[in-house]
C-alpha cells in the first residue's frame, strides 16, 4: 500500500477566492495590520477570554458508510477541544525546546446542530459545491455566528480545506473527508486522531502553513515563533528536521500547521494563538 501524505486543499481554495471575490483581499490586508498592532501591544500577552463556538456539522453522504455517526461526530469536538485548550494527552511530546511555546487558545467548541444530507454528487472538489443545496450540499447554517463543518468525500487525496477570514458568508467554514474526520468510525489511519479538523480550523482563524507555502526558505506564515521552514514535512519525522538555516532545533514540524501525521503534530504557539484570537475577535466576532 502506497504510503499516505497528507494534503490540505485550503492554499487552491484561497488563490481561487482572492481571484473571484473582491472585498477578500482587502479584508486580509486589513486583518493582517490589526494582527501586527495586536503583536505589539501588552494586551498580547493577557489571558484572552474564554470563548465557545457553536458548530454546525453537514454531513453529505453518498452512501451509508459516508453518512458518519454522531458518536464519530462528537469524537471530533473532543478532540478540538483539547488541541485549541492544550490539554492534548501527546503535547508531553514536544521537543524540549519548544515545550515553553504551546498555547491554550481559550477557544473552546459546542455541537449544536448537525444536518444530513444524501448527494448523487462524486467526490467533492475544492470549488464549494459541497456548501450549496442547490449543488448537492448543504447550505452553511448562519455562518457569521456558527462555525460550520461539511464531511463528505473530497476528491485528489485532499483531506479538508478552510476558507480564511474575509471571504463570503455562503461558503464560510470548513471541509473534512470523512476518512479523517473525528477519531472512531470512518476515519482512516494515519489521519484518525482528528488532527485534520484541528489543522483547517487553524486556517478558519487565520493560520497559515508553518513552510508559507513556498519552495524555498523566501515565505513567512506571519507567526515569530514558529521556525522558518523550506517546505511541509510528512508522515513522523524524526527530531531535529534542519532547514533554511534553521538549526539547532530546525522545523517546527509538531505543530498542527505542518503536514505530518496525525500521531505527530501536538501545538500551537503562542504567537499563533495570537494570530487566531485576532481573527477570532476582529473577523468573526459574532462567533463569541
Ligand atoms: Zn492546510
């Protein structure tokens, strides 16, 4: 069996909404000066409030194995939950160096409803036709105030996308395979911790790729105490992953935002967390 690589769709989505959707890019830039104040503000460093997001699941199935249970469903919350709070068993795994660095988010998630669906549709692409009805979905329940999650099956290998803050409220939210999604039923190893949820939420909140999706060391994901990076790193890789000149310790690659298995990835910073409690607040305020 050929060796599975985790692959997130959220970069495509991204390029193809800056292209289409016109407020988009200014409301990133927006976003991006008002992470860059916060940084430099003492206010960075108070505890920030402790928020719960309602969530939305949509499950669009094409099949019975597809149309995952609710105890997969609530095996998914719980591991957001502990991930975003730090409370994941595995964070003792953290390299020593960086074990300063992992951070509660104080962001915390509430399943209050979950839609079903049954579609004729193949495996979904990238292209959103899994958040419309219309198109064999299902339409995102209130949006501005719901964090909405689809699990359905995505085509190409891709295992969840996010849409970033700023883009438009009919397609706002977060896509899962149903292969990697929560921990029990479906879900597939390597991918059956529910890291995948955890990585695109990230996204959902601001957060990009620990690498900043470029071929050489020339990016930044926007975050100071994440490691530069040359590119993703898969499967389990072993400590220390040196890169762009960033040795000792080199790549970050335990944090959600690499493209390691699920058995390997086990913090956010506390400069992401900052970069996600300004998206949180400045973006999504209708979330808390
Ligand atoms: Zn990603």
């Amino acid at each position: 069996m050929a060796t599975k690589r985790r692959r997130c769709g959220t970069m495509a989505a991204h390029m193809r909404l800056l292209e289409v959707y016109a407020p988009f890019r200014g409301r990133q830039q927006r976003l991006e000066r008002q992470t860059a104040l916060r940084r430099g503000l003492a206010a960075a460093v108070r505890k920030p409030a402790l928020v719960k997001v309602p969530v939305v699941v949509n499950v669009v199935f094409r099949n019975d194995e597809q149309d995952v249970s609710l105890t997969q469903i609530r095996s998914q919350l719980a591991v957001l939950n502990r991930d975003f709070a730090r409370r994941n068993k595995d964070r003792t795994k953290v390299p020593e160096p960086w074990k300063g660095l992992a951070a509660d988010s104080r962001i915390r998630f509430k399943l209050v409803k979950v839609a079903r669906t049954q579609t004729r549709n193949p495996p979904f692409s990238t292209y959103d036709e899994v958040k419309y009805t219309g198109a064999g979905g299902i339409s995102p329940f209130e949006p501005e105030t719901h964090l909405n999650l689809w699990v359905c099956a995505l085509a190409d290998g891709v295992l969840g996308y996010a849409q970033f803050p700023g883009g438009p409220a009919e397609t706002d939210g977060v896509v899962i395979d149903y292969r990697a999604f929560g921990t029990r039923g479906t879900a597939e190893a390597p991918f059956d911790l529910g890291r995948t949820a955890t990585h695109e939420v990230g996204h959902y909140f601001n957060l990009r790729h620990i690498w900043a999706d470029t071929e050489d060391c020339s990016g930044s994901d926007f975050v100071a105490d994440t490691p530069n990076a040359a590119g993703p790193n898969y499967g389990t890789p072993a400590f220390p992953a040196v890169s762009c000149g960033n040795g000792p310790h080199g790549d970050m690659f335990v944090n959600y935002m690499d493209y390691v298995d699920d058995a390997a990835m086990f913090l956010f910073t506390a400069q992401q967390v900052l970069r996600m409690r300004t998206a949180l607040e400045e973006a999504r305020p209708g979330l808390g």
